[in-house]
C-alpha cells in the first residue's frame, strides 16, 4: 500500500491546502535539501506528521482510527503481545467474528500483519492510525503478568489491608511480620516469583512510584514493565521479600542485602534481595541466580575459531592466571564456571571462593564469602591456598590484597581463574597496576584475558543486505576487512565473498518470541599476552596501545564478533552497537 509522492504531491495540489506559491516554495526546499516532498512539508511546519498520515489513509482508502480517547478490551488488545505491539507499532482495538481490526503506523508491515494473523486465525484489517494513538493504547498493556496472573493478583490484592508508606514506619516489628505472613501477600509474592522463573527473568525490580506500585523484570538483559499494583500493598510485599530474605523489618532508612532460596517446577533457584530507600518508599530488587546448571560448553557460549583455540591452551597451563572482564551481567561468572567444569576431572583438586555461589558443581569445593563475619575474597583465598588445590576460582578480583593473593597462587604452581570489572580486555592489564601489582608479576602470571558482552539472539527473522553507505558507515566503527578475513577463514562465507554481498538479519515476530530474541549469546575478545605485549606492560602502555598490538596479533574486538555473529544470523547489528556502547 505504498503511496508514490506523485500521489501525495497531486492530492496535496488539488486539495487546497496549499496556495501555489507555498506548494512551489515547498517543492523548492525539497529539491535543495534532497529531501521528499511530504518530508518537506512535515519539516516547513505545514503538517504534522499524523496530519500526514490521515492524508495518507484518504489517498489509500484505508480508514484512519483515532485511539486516543477509546478504551480497548484488554482481551482483543492482548491478543498482539505487548512487544510486538511497541516493535511494530500495530494496537489490536476491535474484534469481529472473522476479522481483527488492527490500528498501524505503517500498513506495509507485513511481517507483523502475518505474525498476527498465524496468531489469532482471522482476517487482519490493517488501519491508519497516528503516534498519539499508538502511545495511548501501549499504555493500556499491562503485559502478560496480568493475561496471566491477573484475576490471582487482582483478587488477594482486595484481601489485603492496604497500608500507607508513613504509617508503615509507625508498625512494629511483630506487626509488620502479620503483615508479611497474610495469606494474599505470599500468594502475590510467590506469584510474581513463579512469574519471574518463568518468564526467564534475572532480575525483579520492586519499584514504588507516586501514586502506584511498579514491577519489572529484566529479560535477556532488558528491563520490561510486567505489572502496576495499588500503591498502598507495597509494604506487605515489601515485608514479605524480607522475611524471606531474612532482613530487619523495621529498617526502611538504610539499604539492606539478604538472600533466600525458591523451588518451582523442580528448578532451585537463589535470589539476592537488596533494598534502597527512595523519596517514595523502599525500592527492592530481587537477582535470580538459577544453581543448577549443565551442559557447559566454550562453543555454546559464543566462543569460536581462534579465539576458541586461545581458551582452551591456557586452561591447559599448570599456573597462571585467566581472567574474565566485563560489566555486571556480563556473562563473566557462567564462562569460568564452563572453564571449571571442562577442567573438572578426578585428578584435580579445584576449590573456589565466591559471592554468590551462582552453580552448584559436582567435585568442586565451593564455598561462599560472607563478609559479616570477616571471611571475604582475601580470607577466603589465603585458606584455600592451604587446602592443597591445583585450580582456584576467585569469584571477583575487587582489592590489591586479593589481587596480590592471586597473583602469588599463581606463581606457586596453581592456576587461577578471576573476573575483574572492565570494560575491555586489554583494561584488565593497567587495573591491575591501579591496584598497585607489580609489572614484572603480571607479565608473569597473567596468560589469557577475556572481555565479554551478552547480546540477544534472534528466533525470528529477516534478511537484508547493506547499501553501500551502510557499509561505510559500519567501516567507521569496526575493521571489516578483520572481520571478512575471519569469517573466510573459518568458512562461514565463500572465499571471494565481498560485503555488498553478504546477508544480514533483522528481528522479526516468531512463534517462540514475539519480538524475534530469545535467549542471549556471548560476544568476546581474547587477549593472549604475548610477548610483545608483555614488553609493552613492562613499560607502562596504555590499555589503547595494548588493544592495538592485540589487534596486529590477530584478535577480534568485541564489536567485531559481534558482527561476525550477526552475519552468521545470531543476532543483529543494531543488538551488538546497543550493547557495546552501554
């Protein structure tokens, strides 16, 4: 239902809405600024860009729906997911026996028009709508916590005592304990929890707002809306989460972290519980840390060609030390608990020191820092080196003391594994010198580094090609000719193949997710540190410098492997810049 600018350009002519001279003026500006006519039009200030697409539904004979006022049935808005909704910009609003009436931005969407229409099995009549519209209806979603859980959470939440945030300050302990205990809060918070599990989330944010009460899951790193709650149930479920977690009741002026254990449909899982005072009320989030977990691979992680070679020599060295980098949620933890459990044979004695401890591993001695009694990293490790271990994990490297202590494991015949937080693999090297470690020792010891993201990975999707300027454009960013080479060489594209030639993908609806991801994949550099680096290290080069001579040694930057996987159809361009820029 494509509309030719000749179209609009006649419709605009003959309709009056113009004089001449500003119809000329108009086609003038366009021309110069290489600009279309309705662009123009929209950038001069004559119409708005939903004025135009009112003039668009009249020029196609589409009807154009208006919904901002209109309160759609939330069983015939539900029937298009709340992600497809706001990816697509298409609202189902009206129902029929035979046909679904669906409000959009752009009726060429056909990918999301098919996705609906396998969906629901009725006729799709695509109509015109504006943003305004768009916006009012994605308001109305309350995703699919309350399609699913919503008469459960809606009917304990009338049983429930609301509670005002400045008097539950006033309530005692053994009050707020009632409170947390009532029958409708366990029910909520086991409900939202079973939810959470489900849904595949790893963490739940509690969030009190003005007048409401938020909550939100992230999933496959990102963070959605999963349900609204009355304001006034935020303090029995606040109380609630800390009986669980074993936290103060009475204390809502200072944060608090705790931890406890669930079970749902024969899946342990850990949570750990922090709670923020905010201007209203306290704010809790909950991480879920799944404990038992198998199948670990390098290659099912992300891992591949030389980088996959370069991990798998250094876990084969007696000492030294391999270090994963990388922000929260990264990844770092799940691809050393994979080195471990590779490395994991009777012949080995591996013990480990963590917070928390995130997988429970068969014939590895794991034990938990729990810093209120003084056993942290730094304790921790001093006792396992008496322990008589060939591997050590040290769950993170956050002081010099625990670095120093690494460090000397290492140098004394044992291997050790650690994850520090950079933003690179080469920013491993001078944090280490930050935390006052000698040159000479880390050049030493440390053998491998490895900096990783998480990126979604695509269920659904669609092929394109990139334009000449787009390949420009992704030339500024990364060394496409680094990237063609290794992906000649490990055959995933033929040898003379050139950009303009090589598919990409886009997200696109599919029975598994509605947005097209599901699941994430690791993107990784892996830094050897040769001896040309070790020289450079020696004489105090900049993370930068190190990065470039890890790059002349053949290393893929995160980024880069990032486009390698998106050119293999595991995730998307766009997923691989989101993520290394944040």
């Amino acid at each position: 239902m494509y509309i030719e600018e000749t179209q609009l350009d006649n419709f605009i002519r003959d309709s009056g809405l113009l004089t001449r001279a500003e119809f000329e003026e108009i086609e003038k500006k366009a021309k110069e600024r290489h600009m279309t006519f309705s662009a123009a039009l929209v950038a001069e200030g004559k119409l708005t860009e939903d004025d135009l697409r009112k003039v668009e539904a009249h020029i196609l004979g589409i009807p154009f729906v208006d919904l901002k006022a209109q309160r759609i049935d939330f069983d015939t808005l539900s029937l298009i997911p709340e992600p497809i909704a706001r990816n697509h910009n298409i609202i189902a609003f009206k129902r029929g026996d035979e046909a679904l009436e669906v409000a959009m931005l752009d009726t060429d969407d056909l990918a999301a028009i098919e996705f609906v229409k396998k969906k629901v099995r009725l006729k799709i009549l695509p109509r015109l709508t504006d943003a305004a519209s768009i916006k009012s209806a994605l308001l109305q979603y309350q995703k699919s916590l309350k399609a699913e859980f919503g008469d459960l959470i809606q009917g304990d939440i009338g049983d429930i005592k609301g509670i005002d945030e400045a008097k539950s300050e006033e309530l005692s302990t053994s009050a707020l304990k009632k409170l947390a205990e009532d029958v409708p809060v366990v029910r909520i918070v086991d409900t939202l929890l079973k939810h959470a599990i489900l849904q595949g989330a790893s963490d739940i944010h509690v969030e009190p707002l003005e007048k409401e009460l938020l909550v939100r899951y992230r999933i496959d790193g990102i963070l959605h809306d999963a349900m609204i709650l009355p304001k006034n149930v935020g303090s029995s479920i606040t109380a609630r989460i800390k009986v669980l977690s074993n936290l103060k009741l009475d204390e809502k002026r200072l944060p608090q972290d705790g931890r406890f254990k669930v079970e749902i449909s024969g899946e342990k899982v850990s949570l750990r519980v922090s709670t923020l005072p905010t201007h209203f009320g306290e704010k809790t989030v909950m991480r879920l840390l799944r404990e038992t977990a198998s199948g670990f691979s390098l290659e099912v992680l992300g891992f591949h060609g030389d980088a996959l070679e370069l991990v798998h020599n250094a876990m084969k060295q007696k000492t030294g030390m391999l270090l994963t980098t990388g922000p929260t949620g990264s990844g770092k933890t799940t691809t050393l608990y994979t080195v471990v459990d590779i490395l994991n044979t009777p012949e080995v004695n591996i013990s480990t020191i963590e917070d928390p401890i995130e997988y429970q591993m068969p014939r590895v001695n794991q034990t938990q820092v729990k810093p209120e009694i003084g056993l942290d990293f730094s304790m921790g490790l001093r006792t396992l080196m008496r322990q008589d271990p060939d591997i050590v994990m040290v769950g993170e490297i956050r002081d010099r003391e625990t670095a120093s202590l690494a460090i000397n494991a290492s140098l004394t015949g044992h291997l050790v594994l650690s994850t520090l937080h950079t933003n690179s693999a080469a920013g491993a090297l001078p944090r280490l010198v930050d935390m006052k470690i000698e040159p000479f020792l880390i050049v030493s010891t440390v053998n491998l580094i490895i900096g990783q993201r998480l990126v979604r990975k695509l269920v659904g999707k669609e092929k394109f090609f990139l334009s000449k300027s787009g390949i420009e454009t992704l030339g500024k960013t990364v060394d496409l000719g680094h990237i063609l080479f290794a992906l000649k060489n490990e055959k995933v594209v033929p040898k003379d193949a050139t950009w303009d030639k090589i598919p990409f993908y886009k997200a696109a609806p599919a029975e598994e997710s509605k947005d097209g991801y599901k699941g994430r994949v690791g993107i990784y550099e892996v830094l050897k540190v040769t001896p040309p680096i070790k020289e450079m290290i020696i004489h105090g080069a900049t993370a930068i410098q190190v990065e470039d001579q890890a790059k002349k040694d053949g290393m893929l930057t995160m980024i880069e492997d990032g486009i390698f996987k998106a050119v293999q159809g595991l995730t998307t361009i766009e997923e691989v810049l989101r993520v290394v820029s944040e």
